[in-house]
C-alpha cells in the first residue's frame, strides 16, 4: 500500500494549543490542495490522497431533490469523492491533529459520518466512504521504514458484510468497542505497522480497543507506547472504480476533542454578485420613491 503522508509528531503535539472548543461545530467549505504540511492547521481538511482519475469537492445539494437533498444530515451541502473507471483513482480528504496517545483514544473515543453513494454503470457497488485513522510513533525505532506508522480503516461493506445502499444516506456511529468478538466482519482492517503486517483489506477485523491490546500484546509495544492518533481521513481508496459518495457530520468525540464538521459550498460567485446587485437597485429604488 501506498503511504503518502508521514507526519512529524513533535510538531503535530503542537496543535494541542489550538484544539477545538468543547461541542463546536466547525462549517468546511473546501479542500486544501497539494502535500499535507508537516504542522497541519487545526480544523482544515486537506486533500490527503487523491490520485489520478479521483476528485474531492463541497457540493451545494440545493435543487439536485431526492433523498440527496431532502434528507442530508446537515444542510445545504455535503462532500462529494468521485473515482473513475480505472483501478488507480482514489479521493481521500483528511483533517490532522493530536488526538491523544493512541493507547487512550483507541480505548476511549467516538466517532461518526453520514455518506450516500449513488450506482455508477460498471462500478465497484461495494464500495463507500470510508473512514481512515492516522497513528504514528515519536520514536520510530521499529525494524521497518513504516513500523512506526500505519492506518486503521473502517469500511462500510465490513459492518456487517454487505453491499452498502445506493441513494439513501446512512448514518454511521463507532465507538472503541465497535465490532467487538468478530474477526470475520465488523470493526476495522490494519495497513501494517508496529510489528504487525498489514491485512490488505482482509481479515482479522477488530474493534479499535481489541486493536488496542493487539498493539500491546503482539506487536512492537515499545514503539506503540509513544504512539499517537493524528489524524482522520474520508475516502474511496484504489480499487474502488466508479464510485460517486458524498459524506457529512464527520464527529471526533475523544480526549479534549468533541467537534463535528458541516461540509458546506462556497456560493457561486457569480451568484452573490447577483444578489448584492438586487439588494442595491432596490435600495436605490426605495430611495426613488421616498424622494
């Protein structure tokens, strides 16, 4: 697996100072662009990874109708991945920070996005947003170039095994306990990292605090010990071809973090020129008449 970002934890313990208030609610209204900085800007979602034959937007749902629209989580605007029909395409988009050592929020946290995906003639009708948790060590003394880094991935196919709905939105809530007891389905797949090698999408499927005790017990617990989480991501990953999903009310409930974020359209330029332009003329025409 392709790992693009890697991440200077002294410097992510940084953003400590500038953590999200208590129960906010923070509005997003785009993607910022090219390689993620080594101090990532708290609240900013970044276009992670997207690759060749992927796209990551903010969509106005207003107009489009159907449950798109009438039943969004959070109107009027959603995030919108798109990958086409070649193998390669992935669109993910993350936002960065400390959330901890990885041995508290692994063990205490709360999670949760809304995501909609519509059919795509000749596409992967498995496939849906998907959620992805950074962790990474502040010694890096494990015996591989990534041993100290890796990815926890939870898909919806995964939880239970079945094809996600098409044209409905879901509503996804995980907890440290979520898939709990299963290696079969539920809960969450490794990419590999800290002594443990990566499942490539497969099984064994756990639970973050049943992933917890793996780190300890069976993997590189030294490097793990430093670990932290430091950053949550949305994406449709490679080998996911002719996907088209949207997603919202992304929340991080963990340590000092409780934050959701609202994923809404910038207006079109274009329109508020025309409605600054209405509110002028009839400003001017008002004033006509009392004159």
């Amino acid at each position: 697996m392709k790992r693009t970002q890697m991440f200077s934890l002294a410097a992510m313990v940084l953003l400590t100072a500038v953590v999200p208030a208590q129960a906010s609610v923070v509005v997003v209204n785009s993607f910022f662009a090219g390689p993620v900085p080594a101090l990532p800007v708290a609240d900013v979602w970044y276009e992670s990874d997207v690759r060749p034959g992927g796209t990551a937007s903010i969509d106005d749902l207003t107009g489009l109708g159907g449950n798109l629209e009438l039943s969004q989580p959070l109107p009027t605007g959603a995030a919108h991945l798109v990958t086409d029909l070649t193998n390669a395409a992935k669109a993910e988009v993350g936002t960065f920070a400390d959330y901890g050592l990885a041995s508290s929020a692994l063990a205490d946290i709360d999670l949760g996005y809304s995501y909609y995906r519509t059919n795509v003639s000749g596409g992967n009708t498995s496939a849906a947003p998907s959620m992805k948790l950074t962790i990474t060590s502040a010694t890096g003394t494990g015996t591989g170039d990534f041993d100290s880094f890796g990815y926890l991935v939870y898909e919806p196919y995964l939880n239970p095994i079945s094809l996600p709905p098409s044209g409905a939105w879901q509503s996804v809530s995980i907890n440290e306990s979520t898939g709990n007891g299963s290696t079969a389905s539920d809960g969450w797949w490794w990419t590999g990292g800290f002594g443990i090698a990566s499942s490539a999408a497969g099984p064994p499927y756990r639970s973050l605090s049943e992933w917890l005790t793996a780190f300890q017990s069976g993997g590189d617990a030294a490097d793990f010990a430093t670990a932290h989480v430091v950053g949550v991501s949305i994406g449709v990953g490679s080998y996911n071809m002719g996907v088209s999903g949207y997603f919202d009310a992304v929340s991080i409930v963990t340590g000092s973090f409780d934050v959701t974020y609202d994923f809404q359209a910038i207006p079109e330029p274009t329109a508020v020129v025309l409605c600054f332009t209405s509110l002028v003329v009839a400003i001017f025409s008002a004033r006509r008449r009392n004159s």
